[in-house]
C-alpha cells in the first residue's frame, strides 16, 4: 500500500536533500525509505529502481540550477554576466553538493534532459555578448563549462587546501575565461 501523501516528487526531493546531508555516494533504497519512514518496497510505488531513483533527482537538480542560472544571467553581458552564471553555479553547488553531484549524470528523463538544455543555452546566451556563436560558440560552451565545473569540482571534493584565499583564486580564473573569451580564435 502506497502511504498517503508519498508521490515521485517527493521521493525524488527526499533523495537531493540526503544527498546533500550524506553525499551522493551515500544515497541508497534503504537510506532513503528510512529518512522517508517508509518500507523499501513502498519505494519502488513511485521509482522504478535505483537508476531511476537518481534520474528523477537528477532532473529535479539540474532544473533547480537551470532557474538559478537563468536568474543569473538576467540583464547581464560580458563579464558581468560570466561572473554572475558561474557565481550563482558555484554559490549552489557548494551550498547543495548531493544535488550538484546529481546533475553531472547524464539524463535519461525527459524533463532531466531539457533542464540539462537550458543550462547549455544559458551558457550559449552569455557567449552572444562575446559574439561566440555557431562552432565557436559550441567550443567556447564546451571552455566555460570545464573550466568552471573542474574548479567547483576540486573545490566541493575539499581540494584546494592551499594558504591563498580561495575567492581571489576565482575571481582570476573568471578573469582569465573572460580574457580567452574576448579573444577567442576566429576559426
């Protein structure tokens, strides 16, 4: 019997939260049936198994940091707008690193799919201000998106115990992109 009230939205939330508390890693069936005081089979009522499980919570992360994002980028060009999509990126994922680590699967659910769209034309927008559009603009998205994840990866996996302050070491590597992408080859 399905418990009154449980439904997949539910379940997938009660997943990123324990995600966020214990890591991604650490997810399980059995974690989460008991955070939810539930059975195990009552589970499988509203996620078909464990890959689904995390597709769902997948699909639920990426649209939360797609409308971060899309905020971000609001009225914004150049390295305003950099600072502001990889700022708000980075603010997120620190603050939710179970729902960050979520969002680097790829998705096999249709609303994960087109969260994970709109992060990729978030990033091609902020592009249109360095004139980065078509090849170049796929290149460059391909740029931002590894420069900016490697950072915020080493950084939520605890690297980065080096004395310099961590911020300034932002703000250069921002400076940096913004600096490659106003220069960006022709062809």
């Amino acid at each position: 019997m399905v418990r009154a009230g449980l439904n997949r939205p539910l379940v997938c939330a009660a997943a990123l939260d324990l995600a966020d508390e214990a890591g991604i890693k650490q997810l399980t069936m059995t974690a989460l049936a008991r955070r939810l005081g539930v059975a195990i089979p009552s589970l499988y009522e509203h996620v078909k198994n464990m890959e689904d499980l995390l597709d769902g919570a997948a699909g639920r992360a990426t649209g939360e940091i797609a409308d971060k994002l899309d905020e971000a980028l609001c009225g914004r060009t150049r390295l305003a707008a950099l600072e502001a999509y990889a700022g708000a990126l980075r603010a997120w994922a620190t603050a939710h690193p179970g729902r960050y680590a979520a969002t680097k699967r790829p998705l096999g659910d249709p609303a994960g799919a087109a969260a994970q769209a709109r992060v990729v034309a978030g990033c091609a927008t902020l592009l249109r201000g360095y004139d980065l559009e078509g090849e170049r603009g796929v290149d460059a998205v391909r740029f931002v998106h590894s420069t900016v994840h490697g950072f915020i990866d080493i950084e939520t996996d605890g690297g980065f115990r080096a004395a310099r302050v961590l911020d300034r070491s932002w703000t250069g590597v921002l400076a940096a992109v913004d600096r490659a992408l106003s220069t960006w080859p022709a062809t």
